[in-house]
C-alpha cells in the first residue's frame, strides 16, 4: 500500500501560488476576493 498524498513543491506553487492563481479568470477572481476581505497571504 503506498502513501495517496505525495508533496511536490513545484506542483503545489504551480495550483495554488499567486502565478497560477492569476493565470485563469477564476484564479484572478479569487485574489481580488482576498484583497477585498483584506488577507495578508493571497495564496499560498
């Protein structure tokens, strides 16, 4: 049986950091919510 969760830096920064974020309309949409409410960290 092997593990189901295999961190990858890189993969992780590419789905979740600020770049990929902005690279889609809904990923833009998300940070602005978050710049709305006033987060300190957008993304990850």
């Amino acid at each position: 049986m092997s593990f189901t969760y295999k961190p990858s830096r890189i993969r992780r920064a590419r789905k979740h950091g600020f770049r990929g974020r902005m690279a889609t309309r809904s990923g833009r949409a998300l940070i602005n919510r978050r710049r709305a409410k006033g987060r300190k960290s957008l993304s990850a």
